[in-house]
C-alpha cells in the first residue's frame, strides 16, 4: 500500500514538473516571438527614437566586482547617443535608499562619457521592468521609445511595452558568457512568467506621480 501510494506521489510531482516546464517554454516562446525583428545589435541598422529608455541594473557585484550588464548598457546608450540614434535618455531604475540610486549613477556615467545632463531624465520609480515601460508611457508620456539593455532583457520589456501600448524597439548591449550570466539567464525563464502573471492580475507600476514632459 505505501509503494503505491509513493509511485502515486511521484508521479504527481512529476506531472507538476513536466507542466511547470512546459509553462517556462511557452511563456519564453511567446515573448521571443513577440519581440521579434524588434530588437537590434546594429548601431546602423537600428531607426531613430527621440527618446532611449536605459533599464538600471546596480553597477557593482556583490562581491564589489564592476558589474559587466551595467558598464555594457552605459557603453550602449553612449553609441545611440553619439550617432545621433537618439535625441534624450530616460534613465529607469530603482532608488528604493538613500544608499541606492541606480538612475542617478547611471546619470553620472553617461554625463562623464559625453552626453549633457540636461539631456538626461531620470526616473527613480524604475523599481521592475514593468514599471519603466508603463511609466515611460503614462508619466513621461512617450509613444516610441527604443530600449537600452542586454537583448534577453530588451525582448521582454518590448514585450511588456507592446501589451501596455507603448511602441519599443531595443538597442542590444553587450551580453556576457552564458557560464558567467548563468544566474542571470535562469532567472529570466522565471521572470518571463511573471510577465504573463502581471498581465493576468493587472498589476500596476508601485508610483505614478506627475507628468513629466521630455524636451
């Protein structure tokens, strides 16, 4: 009686395995086609935008190492920005502390690469990526954007825009090594689920606030 009641068990939690799977793998699947022919590693072939949406990501590992997604994003923005790809930056992330401010030392870094502040916005509600695409619409008012981060990063806010009726493209920095971006990559199978949670549930950016105009 328990050998069966254990075969039984098994079998269950691998049901649930072999759906959880098939949920990672379709979610994943959709979100790559719906960001498809959206996303460019090109500085040439990418068109221009007004407005380029650089996605905040902490500048330094917790071991204190120089974080490589945020250096290849800063050097990203810098070449939209100098072949004229863009016209003004909207810096999004979180500053959730006073000991934590990613827009602003994002802001910094493009401003001691060449880009004048005042051509720099930052939003400091940027806390996830839903909230930078639905704020970049509502708060900043924009319908075109083109997004700055790594392209597993860049399809899923483009497809999160897309949902939300703002029109992104993506500009693809840097990627590092799968071996070394391994946390990084399974963590995005999980937040790609997510996206179609939120969809699900409706959830809304954590603040709004004032419009604020680009220009």
């Amino acid at each position: 009686m328990r050998k069966i009641f254990t075969k039984g068990l098994a079998k269950k939690i691998g049901g649930l395995f072999a759906i959880g799977f098939l949920l990672i793998l379709t979610c994943n699947a959709v979100i790559e086609s719906g960001a498809k022919g959206k996303t460019y590693s090109d500085l040439t072939a990418i068109p221009k935008n007004k407005v380029g949406l650089v996605l905040g990501t902490a500048k330094k590992l917790v071991g204190g190492q120089p974080n490589p997604y945020y250096s290849n994003r800063i050097h990203a923005t810098v070449e939209l920005y100098k072949a004229n790809k863009i016209e003004f930056v909207l810096v999004s992330g979180d500053n959730g502390t006073i000991y934590y401010n990613e827009p602003s030392t994002i802001k910094k870094d493009l401003v001691a690469q060449g880009i004048p502040s005042e051509r720099i916005f930052l939003d400091y509600a940027g806390f996830r990526t839903l909230d930078s695409m639905v704020r970049a619409n509502v708060v900043f008012g924009l319908d075109n954007v083109t997004v700055i981060s790594q392209k597993f990063h860049n399809e899923r806010a483009i497809y999160i825009a897309n949902q939300k009726g703002l029109n992104a493209i993506g500009y693809n920095a840097e990627d590092i090594s799968r071996k070394q971006g391994l946390k990084v990559q399974l963590r995005e199978y999980l937040a790609r689920v997510k996206v179609f949670i939120d969809l699900l549930m409706k959830t809304e950016p954590k603040f709004y606030g004032n419009p604020i105009e680009i220009k």
